[in-house]
C-alpha cells in the first residue's frame, strides 16, 4: 500500500499543451517543501510537454486517449495518496496560498469531508466570457460567505477528505455538480471557505462558448440518464423549454445579492441567455439519444 501523503492535487486536461501551463505554474511556488502530489490526467499525449513535465515536483501524468475530463478527473482522485485531495480545471488560475489554504481549513474543519472556496472570473475582457462565467459560477463569485453550505464549487476548485473520495461510478466517470447534489440529498456535510481562491480564466471565442454550453447540457443529461427512472428523464425533457430563463433568473439573483458585476451582467444578457438556450437544447438532445461524444467535447 502507497504511503499517504499530506495533499493530491487532480487535473484533467482534454486539450493540447500550454493549456496545462496556467494552473501548474501557479502550482509550481506552493509546491517547494511540501508533502504533496499533482495528478495530471490526459486525454491526449500532446497535452504535456515532457520537457516542462521534468521540472515539477511531485507530478504524475496518465493518458486516456479520447476520455472526458470527467472520467479523467475521477481516474485521478482514484490514484490520490494524499490525506486530502483537491481538483481544479486546466483552464483555472489557483491564488498563491491555495494549498496553504486548503490544508488550514480541512485541519480547522475536521468534521466536514467536503469543503469547496470561491471562484472568480480571470477572463475579464470579452463580453462573451463574462456571459459563460455568470451562468457558470456567479454563485461562487466573491464575495462567500464562509460556513456550512448545501453545495460546494464543484471542479474549478473543490476538495475532500480521502475517505470521502467518491468512486469512479460508471465508464463517464463522476459529474461533480450531479456528486455533489446526490451527496447533499442523502445528507452529505459541505463547508465553504472563502479563503480558497481560483481563478477562472475560460475564453474560447464566441462560436466555441456556445458549443461548449450545448455540450454542458448534452453530458448533464447523460449523465442522470444513469441515475433517474424513465418518468423523470421524460419530465426533464418537456421542462428544458424553461432553463434558458431560470439560468438568467438564477445569475441574476446571485448578482443582487452580491452587488458586484452588475454592468458586466447587463451588458452580456442577451449573451447569457443565448448560452441558456443552448444549453437546454444540450440537456434535451441528451435526454432524447443519451450524451453522444459531448463528454469528451467538454474541454
């Protein structure tokens, strides 16, 4: 049996090296003297460069060919040694005392197997991107408030206790948003420190952003094709009519809330509700034909 170690850290990449670089060098600093690991899961050979690969303490990398940052994700945290694991994205930016802060708070907070911090936006520039982060992240936008809380920031910035690491559950791998809502239904404890900082820096262009939300909404679907009784998935579908205005609606109370980003929130509006539309369009095509390749197109 592998020694434990004091922290994992899992990425998944689906795409072709420098993506990689942007959470790695951020890494890179917090990595000197401590006891840790970072598992790099790709599903391409050219998403790392062996060379760099060379330079980074403590690195592992695995490749899958073709496999969804999901199943990725899910491969790695099953490999995890460390007595606490975090993920995050091949696109996120991790603040200079992530690993710092994640280790305080799973010492402060031995009684909550989840905790998740806070996710900002570090694609700032095109309106297009503030769309895809307010649908996407506005509820973990700072400011947070620290405490317990009945979700967490899923894959850009989430960790938990190695006894509470969830198995791999199916081929697809684990969908962290449907873990965490199952994990809270069955009476899971999540704790939400703020202090925990990443940032989210996701720009794939206009046409690109819409496509990656219908792929969104298509791997949603699958994935709950696996979890729900046929009356549910026929339900869900005759719903998906309605999401484009409950993602806007939802978006928008966060924003109230939090008084910050308003302008930004008025200028992409439509925007936002352009990827709502494609991204119920996604959750009905997957649960009329199951989630297709959208998985794996989730880079």
């Amino acid at each position: 049996m592998e020694q434990e170690i004091e922290l994992s850290i899992v990425i998944g990449s689906g795409q072709a090296w420098p993506e990689l670089r942007l959470p790695l060098e951020s890494l890179r600093p917090q990595l000197q003297g401590l006891d840790a690991e970072v598992i790099v899961g790709l599903a391409t050979p050219q998403g790392m460069d062996p060379a760099y690969a060379e330079t980074l303490p403590g690195l592992r990398v695995f490749c899958e060919p073709g496999a969804s940052v999901f199943r990725l994700r899910s491969l790695g945290i099953a490999m995890a040694r460390g007595a606490v694991i975090a993920i995050t994205e091949d696109h996120c930016r991790v603040h200079p005392d992530w690993c710092q802060r994640i280790l305080a708070a799973h010492r402060a907070h031995p009684d909550y197997p989840m905790i998740g911090g806070s996710v900002d936006n570090g694609a700032d520039r095109k309106v297009i991107d503030w769309a895809n982060y307010l649908v996407s992240n506005i509820r973990f936008m700072p400011p947070v408030d620290a405490g317990p809380c009945d979700s967490v920031s899923m894959q850009a910035n989430l960790t938990f206790k190695q006894a509470a690491r969830p198995p791999v559950e199916s081929d697809l791998g684990n969908m962290e948003m449907l873990l965490v809502a199952r994990l809270a239904k069955s009476g899971q404890r999540f704790y939400i420190d703020p202090s925990i900082k990443v940032d989210h820096v996701q720009s794939h262009g206009f046409w690109r952003t819409f496509a990656i939300h219908f792929h969104n909404g298509r791997s949603i679907a699958g994935f709950r094709l696996e979890q729900i009784a046929p009356g549910e998935r026929w339900l869900r579908l005759i719903t998906t009519p309605v999401l484009p205005l409950w993602l806007v609606i939802r978006a928008w109370w966060y924003l109230l809330v939090k008084r910050r980003r308003l302008v930004w929130g008025l200028v992409s509006l439509p925007l936002m509700l352009g990827l709502g539309v494609c991204h119920a369009a996604g959750e009905a095509a997957g649960y009329l034909f199951g989630p297709g390749r959208s998985p794996a197109l989730m880079k």
